[in-house]
C-alpha cells in the first residue's frame, strides 16, 4: 500500500483529535481527478465536524480526513473525466461527506473541480471554494442582488465576508458590514462602504432600508436583522433557517442556504479574480502538520480572511 501524510481524526473531539500521521493514498473512480493537494483552507465546518457538531447528519466513517477547499495540480483522470488532463490546476469545494484536503494527495469527482485562476498562488486559490460559492448563492441565487441595492453583510471580514464583500461591490451594491474597530480601515481598503463596529454600535439603530441581510452569525443577529430591511427585502442565513413567520409580520422574505459543489460558480469567480475585481484574503499560512494550531486560531471566531494549510511549499 502507498501512503501519503495526512491529517486524520479518530475520535470526535478538541483539536488535539487531529492527527498528522501516514494514509492510503487514495485511488480515482471512472468520474474522479486524483489531485497533488497545494494548499488547503480552513473553514468552521472543519471544526464543527471535528467536535461531532455534524455526525448525526453526515455518518463519517473514522478515521476520515477533514477540509473541504483545494487547490493543487491533477495527478491522475479517472478513465471517464474529458475536462481536465494531468496536470491541469484545479480549485474545488469537494463533497463534505467524503475524506477531504488535509493531505498531500485527495480524490474527488471531475464535476467538482473548475480550473485555478492563474492570476494567484495555491495558498490564496485555496482560500476561495467555499466561501465563494456560499457567498454567489446567498448574494446573487438566494438574495438576487442587484446593482443600486444595499446589502448588509455581517462578519465582513471573515473567510465568507471578505469575498461576499468584493462579490457585491463588483455587482455594484451599496455595502453595509459588520465587524469590530480594529477591521474598520481594513474593509474600508475592502470596498465596504459603510462599517459598524457590532462591539460599540446596535447595527438595527443605524442601519435602514436594505434590500439583503447577509446572516453569517446567527443568534441574536439574525434576530435584529429583521428590522433593517425594506418591505420586499430578503433576510438571507447561512447558519440558520429564519422563521417564515417572523418575515411575514415584518413583510420581508427568508432564506437558508447550505452549500454544494458548484463548479460553474467556481469558473466565474476565477474569472473575477483573474480581472482583478476580487482578492483573496490570506491571514496565515501554516503547514499541513500545524492543522491543530489553524484550528484553535479558527476557532477563536477572528480570523480576518482565511487560514491555509500550505501542503507543497
Ligand atoms: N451554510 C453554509 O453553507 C455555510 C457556508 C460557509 C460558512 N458557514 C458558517 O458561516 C459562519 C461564518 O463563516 P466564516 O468562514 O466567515 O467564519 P470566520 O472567518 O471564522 O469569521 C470570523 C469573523 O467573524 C467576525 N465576527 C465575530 N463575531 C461577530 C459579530 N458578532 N458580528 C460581526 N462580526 C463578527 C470576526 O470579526 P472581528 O474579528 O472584527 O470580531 C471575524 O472577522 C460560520 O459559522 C460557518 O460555519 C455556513
């Protein structure tokens, strides 16, 4: 058997639970890319799945390997893949039920894959999937925004934040975020046109009249929400379903969003990065055995941008 250097969970559990130690390396189906991992972000779900926070949803078999944001180079096609050769730079946000990108080597189906916007390395490519396709489908699927309207973004500068931020200036919003003071130059040098500082400034005092909350917090957040937006708008979460009955007394409309592959979306924002309308935000770069340390940063609910594993240097 031929083993790879991976990042495996055993046990449910706290970030010592991550393990850097040696791995099958994986073989590709007829439909699959078998990819040389790059670089490998980091999102909450990560840890999310590592507490058990998902199991009952998705019954991983342990040991499994977690990450679901790639960017590296084909190694091998499965005999049914035509789009992509050896050799190919691919970024995807793969299927989270299955083993994912703490690993120098990964598989995952050809139909997730798009190909790496050239125009920036593996670590900041990396960076992108998942948070760039969550933000594309609560912005523009679910949110239908559109140029001239106003959107409240919280936790602008976070992983989803940052490229919600940039996805919506390029559409031509008018952008309201959320973060505390020490973002508040950051975001302006962003695009967002107008910051609150959540730990100084209730948003719902100052804010009116918006046409898409985007909900990245939850809670309480969600809850104030409401309130901020115009008759028609739409209260738009990625954390929790809204109430339906609550958007009818305040004659708005909701959504939840939970995110898919999608490679189209994928291509597109390539393409936006390769023109320079968005920028990956990168905070930290680690290697893959630091996983425990990327996790306890992310965990810290902080992060500006995203943290990446660099697997090949
Ligand atoms: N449903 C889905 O498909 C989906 C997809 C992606 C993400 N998510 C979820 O969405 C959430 C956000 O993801 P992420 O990757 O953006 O997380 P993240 O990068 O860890 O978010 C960190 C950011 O949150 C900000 N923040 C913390 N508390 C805040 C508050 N009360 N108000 C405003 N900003 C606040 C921080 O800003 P300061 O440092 O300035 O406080 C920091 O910049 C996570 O819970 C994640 O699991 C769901």
């Amino acid at each position: 058997m031929t083993t790879i250097k991976a990042v495996r969970i055993h046990a449910y559990g706290g970030p010592e639970q991550l393990v850097y130690e040696d791995a099958p390396k994986p073989e590709p189906a007829a439909d699959e890319l078998l990819v040389r991992v790059h670089a490998a972000s980091i999102n909450p779900v990560d840890w999310k799945v590592r507490q058990g926070y998902l199991k009952d949803f998705i019954p991983y078999q342990l040991p499994m390997i977690p990450g679901w944001d790639v960017s590296g180079v084909v190694e091998a096609v499965g005999s049914a893949v035509t789009d992509f050769n050896v050799g190919d730079e691919i970024y995807s946000r793969p299927d989270i039920t299955r083993d994912g990108s703490y690993a120098e080597y990964m598989v995952l189906r050809a139909s997730e894959a798009a190909h790496k916007p050239t125009s920036v390395d593996h670590a900041h490519a990396a960076a992108v999937p998942l948070a760039g396709i969550t933000s594309w489908h609560a912005l523009f699927e679910a949110g239908k925004l559109e140029a001239g309207q106003r959107v409240l973004i919280h936790a602008a500068a976070g992983g989803v934040g940052t490229l919600a931020v940039q996805l919506a200036k390029w559409k031509g919003a008018h952008v309201v975020g959320t973060a505390s003071a020490r973002n508040r130059e950051f975001l302006q040098q962003l695009g967002v046109d107008e910051v609150i500082d959540y730990t100084s400034t209730k948003f719902e005092a100052v804010v009116r009249d918006i046409d898409v909350v985007f909900d990245t917090i939850g809670d309480d957040t969600q809850e104030r929400s409401w309130q901020v937006l115009k008759p028609g708008g739409i209260l738009v979460s990625i954390i929790s379903p809204p109430s339906q009955e609550t958007a009818d007394q305040h004659g708005v409309r909701q959504a939840y969003v939970f995110i898919e592959p999608n490679a189209a979306w994928l291509t597109e924002i390539a393409g936006l990065i390769d023109a320079g309308k968005v920028k990956p935000i990168v905070e930290t770069v680690l290697p893959l055995s630091e996983a425990r340390q990327a996790h306890e940063l992310s965990q810290s609910g902080h992060t500006r941008g995203k943290i990446v594993l660099q697997v090949v240097e």
